[in-house]
C-alpha cells in the first residue's frame, strides 16, 4: 500500500522543486497537491495557471512521485453565486484545471452549509452539479469528503445520500479520517459504514476527539488497530493520504526532512496494518 503526503506546508517553505524531492527523500510514494494555500489561490486568480501547471508536470514527472489526489480551494460558501465571475468559484474551477493538466484524476471539492432552511442535500446537488460540466470538459473527477462538528457529510448517512445524488462517473469518495472522530462516529465504525470499496482517496491525520488538529498519526486518540482493521475488512486498498498541516507548519525549512520522515514512518506503520507486507 503505498503513501502520500499533502503539499502545502512542504511547498510553502521550500518551493515546489525541493518540496517534492524532501518528500520522496522522506519515503512517501506521492503527493496530495494542495492548492487552498492563499498564496496559491492568490496565483490562480490572477497568474499564468496554465503555463505554471505544465511546469509543475514536469516536476512531479522528474520527482518520481506519483500523484493522485488535489485538494480546491476553501473558501467558497453559501453566500457566495456558482459563476466564474465570484472569486470564490474561479479559484475551484481553474484548480480543477490546473489538477487535470498534471495528470491529477481527482480532486476534492469541500461541500457547502446551506443556508438556513435549505436542505443539505438538495442544496450541495446542485453546487456539484454546476462543476459536473467543468469535470466533463477537464476530464478530472472530484472527491466529496466528510467534514467536521456543525459542517456538511459528518456522518455515514449524509455522505451516502450525498453520493446517491451524483453521478459516479463524475464524483467519488474522500474519507478523512481526523472528521470522523469530532462528530459522533469513531473512525472504524464510519469506515465500516461507508464501506472501504467506496472510498476512493483518504486524508489521514490524528486528534483529540475535540479540535482538528491534523497531528501524526499516534499524536492524538483515534484507535489505529481498530482503523486499520476496519479498512482491511471493507476492502480499501488506495494509497494512504497524510493531511497533518499543524505538524509540519511548525517546522522551518530546514527541518522538513526529518519532520516528513516521521510521518512517513507513521503512515507506512498503518498501511502495513492494513495490508501487510508478503512474508
């Protein structure tokens, strides 16, 4: 089973070149391209995103990282109009560009709370139903994750009937497992729940059971054993997808390297429980 870490932090202090070469110098497998840095956002709406997405192909291809999953900007909310001229809405639809001329298949897009009134569901059908055509015309599908608290897809139920609305061609599934655990789920039995052959891609990080802390595995209390035992029985068998930003936003540039060779010792620890290595 292989392993992947989350661009941002890595990129923001080192660059894109020598971040993805710490990160494979680290022992991940690949990368989640992240582009909800600001900073990035800030590019995609007023830089050459096109020119800038060819030239981080070649440096993902030279890397030797593979890189399956991307993660859209955040910032889009329920006051904001599904059209290019809101800020907010170009800053997805040009990431799911930019993903698709890397080569990315997927991309998570975050669901939306509704206005009061609304309904989940209907509501966040018809904002992914705007970025269908975008799918279409990229050839790039998108990841719905479940979020956290008082957001959106914070249960199995909600997800699923989420999924059900759309089309699958166009749309799979992103289980972050740090959100399990801050509603009213533990991880094994949400995994169990949605079933691990329809999860798609994953974000993996630890917590309290109280704050998001994206912390390292085995840096918080979600149950690892029971985790892993709960996606070796449903089926998973994709990468495994390290979302741990407050880890290494702590770390200066210089310290990258062996901050990520944590990580990817934690991560490989919890794939190896999950499909263990042949004898």
């Amino acid at each position: 089973m292989k392993i992947a870490a989350n661009t941002f932090f890595t990129f923001r202090k080192l660059g894109e070149e020598k971040g993805l070469a710490c990160i494979r110098e680290a022992g991940f497998d690949g990368i989640d391209y992240t582009f909800y840095d600001p900073q990035i956002e800030e590019f995609l709406l007023h830089g050459d995103y096109i020119a800038a997405a060819q030239e981080s192909r070649k440096r993902l291809e030279a890397s030797g990282l593979f890189c399956r999953q991307a993660h859209a900007p955040l910032h889009y909310n329920c006051n904001d109009t599904p059209e290019l001229s809101n800020p907010h809405y170009l800053s997805i639809v040009r990431s799911m560009e930019y993903a698709a001329i890397m080569g990315i298949p997927i991309i998570v897009v975050h669901g939306v709370v509704p206005p009061e009134g609304e309904d989940l569901i209907d509501y966040n059908e018809r904002f992914y139903q705007t970025l269908e055509p975008y799918c279409r015309r990229f050839g790039i599908r998108i990841g719905v994750e479940n979020l956290l608290g008082s957001e959106v897809f914070t249960t199995p139920e909600e997800l699923l009937a989420m999924m059900d609305r759309l089309d699958p061609e166009w749309f799979g599934i992103c289980l972050d497992i740090g959100h399990t655990r801050l509603g009213s789920w533990n991880e094994a039995d949400f995994i169990r729940a949605v079933g691990g052959s329809r999860i798609e891609i994953t974000h993996i990080h630890d917590n309290d059971g109280v704050g998001d802390l994206h912390q390292v595995p085995y840096m918080g209390n979600t149950d690892w054993n029971a985790a892993a035992r709960a996606f070796a029985e449903t089926g998973y068998r994709g990468e495994l997808s390290l979302e741990v930003l407050s880890f290494l936003e702590a770390f200066p540039g210089d310290l990258q390297l062996p901050a990520l060779r944590l990580c990817a010792a934690a991560l490989k620890k919890l794939a190896d429980l999950i499909d263990p290595p042949s004898a």
